[in-house]
C-alpha cells in the first residue's frame, strides 16, 4: 500500500523469484487467493470464510485510507501554515515601512520653525495611521488563521498517534 493504493510487488524481486525458481510469480488478494487455490484444487472453501477474510481485508483498506487521508490532512495544512506565515511576514515589512515613515514625519514635524506649513505632513501621518489599522487587523485575521490551522494540524497528529498506539 502506498498513498491509500495496492502497488504490486518490487519489479527486482519478481525478476528474482523467476531467476532462481523458473516460475512466475502471481500476487492475490487474500480472499482472491482463497477462491482460486479452491478452483484449482478442487477444494470447497465455505463462502462464509472468504467474506470473512475479504471483510478484514476492506477493514485493512479502509484503516489505511484514512491514515493516508490524515497525512494529507497534514502537509496541507503544513502548507497552509507555511502560506500564513509568508504572509504574516510580508505584512510586518509593510508594517515596519509604515512606522519608519512615521518617524520620519514626526521628526520633520519637530524640525519645523514655527509659522511652516505642516499640512502636508500631518495628512500623509494621518494615512499612514489608517494603513497602521489595516495592518493591523490583516495580521490579526492572519495570526487568527495560524492558529485555526496549527489546532487542526495537532488534532491530526494525535490522530495519528492514537491509532499508531492501536495498532501495536
């Protein structure tokens, strides 16, 4: 089983068995080999028994399936983390920008003789102040996400552990 699929066996391997056994090699499932050892040796095999095996054999499927559902569940998220904090980083450069440029502004303001227009600069701190906010509330949204996702991202994990333990 890889990736919630059957593959087959190592391509080397069944070069292997031929080599050294001259025969070919065949795979089954284990209900499917049930029914054709009965065919082939004559043998009744009670339909009982293989629903039985293929029911163990769909449970094996369906416990792998969603193990395979759950590591997916996590690189996605893995990704949807990395996405946010990509984002949360690029908010703090604009953010940082935007204070310096604030600085900036307040320290012309105070080298200003009395009597110079401070129009001009009041207004441009004023739209900064409003970009500050929006800022700030993207980051809020975003670090609101992050840790939406990194609560998801633990709930899978334990999971995982939890049916890891289970299954020793």
């Amino acid at each position: 089983m890889f990736q919630g699929k059957t593959l087959g066996p190592r391509p080397e391997l069944v070069k292997e068995f031929l080599d050294k056994t001259g025969n070919k090699f065949y795979m089954y499932q284990s209900d499917r080999f049930l029914e054709f050892a009965a065919e082939h040796f004559k043998q009744d095999v009670k339909p009982e028994i293989v629903d039985e095996v293929r029911d163990l054999r769909m449970h094996d499927l369906k416990k792998h399936k969603v193990k395979f559902e759950q590591i997916q569940k996590i690189e996605l998220l893995g990704m949807r983390g990395q996405e946010l904090r990509e984002r949360l980083a690029g908010a703090k450069v604009r953010f940082d920008r935007i204070t310096a440029l604030i600085n900036e502004d307040r320290q012309m303001l105070t080298e200003l003789a009395p009597g110079e227009e401070k129009d001009e600069t009041l207004r441009r701190l004023g739209k900064y102040r409003s970009e500050v906010k929006v800022i700030n509330d993207e980051m809020k949204i975003i670090n609101d996400e992050l840790d939406e996702v990194i609560k998801e991202l633990r709930m899978a994990q334990v999971f995982l552990q939890v049916n890891k333990q289970r299954e020793e």
